[in-house]
C-alpha cells in the first residue's frame, strides 16, 4: 500500500521539476529578467558567422571583410584584431543582429592572418570569440 503513494508523490515531484527546468531556459535573460530564479546569471552567447571573405580565401592587403553578430546587445562591445592588430570595424543593425565590417592592415602582405573577434559582455562567461584565417598576397 505504501509503494503506490511514494510513485505518486515521485511522479508529482518529477513534475514539479521539469516545469521549474523549462522557465529557467525560457528566458534566455535577454532583456535581464524581472524576477529571481537565475534571470540574471543566464545568457545567449554571441554568435559569429558569415564570415567573408571565406576561411583560407586569398585576398590582396587592405581587403574588406565582414560577419555578422548574433545576440549582441551594443555593437561596442565588439572588437575586431588582425595578427593582434586592432582594426576598426563599421556596424550596421539589421535588428536581429548586426552586420560588421572592416579592413585588413595594409602593412600585412604575403602572410597568413587570423581576423579574430572577441565579444565582452557584463558577464565573462557571456563573452564570445570567433575568427577565420585569410592569405594576404604581396600586392
């Protein structure tokens, strides 16, 4: 007789728990959260991607290159190195994420380099980085 009310109070508890599971990843804490319950030590990590021109494409020095960042809240908290060079970056918001762009040091030439980004929020391990290798030709 004890066995089917301790399955009972088990299911009952199970229950509690996966809801109380499924409004913690709900909130993603995008906007920061109103209430307790880990609003504020949740976060969307950025998201990097398409990276142009293509990973390992053969560019002359100067050369454009863009990306786009996902959940990025001020386009600020992005910065662009190129072989630990800081390159200023343009952005454009297209309200889902921003569009990035910039331009490879002119002095790097015959080199292979890496465009690496890093994206710092108020929480490290918010933080995003992402990059892609180009070959920079002589001329």
């Amino acid at each position: 007789m004890k066995t089917p009310r301790l399955l009972a109070v088990f299911f009952i508890a199970s229950c509690f728990s996966t809801v109380n599971a499924s409004e913690h990843h709900s909130g993603h804490g995008a906007s920061g959260g109103g209430g307790g319950g880990g609003g504020e030590n949740a976060c969307l990590k950025p998201q990097l991607t398409k990276f142009l021109p293509a990973n390992l494409a053969t560019v002359a020095p100067g050369s454009a290159f863009s990306f786009m960042a996902f959940n990025v809240a001020k386009p600020e908290q992005i910065h662009v190195t190129v072989k630990t060079i800081p390159v200023e970056v343009t952005t454009e918001n297209k309200e889902t994420f921003f569009l990035v762009k910039g331009k490879l040091p002119a002095e790097l030439v015959n080199t292979t380099a890496r465009i690496n980004i890093k994206v710092n929020s108020k929480i490290s391990r918010c933080d995003g980085e992402n990059g892609w290798l180009v070959k920079i030709t002589e001329k």
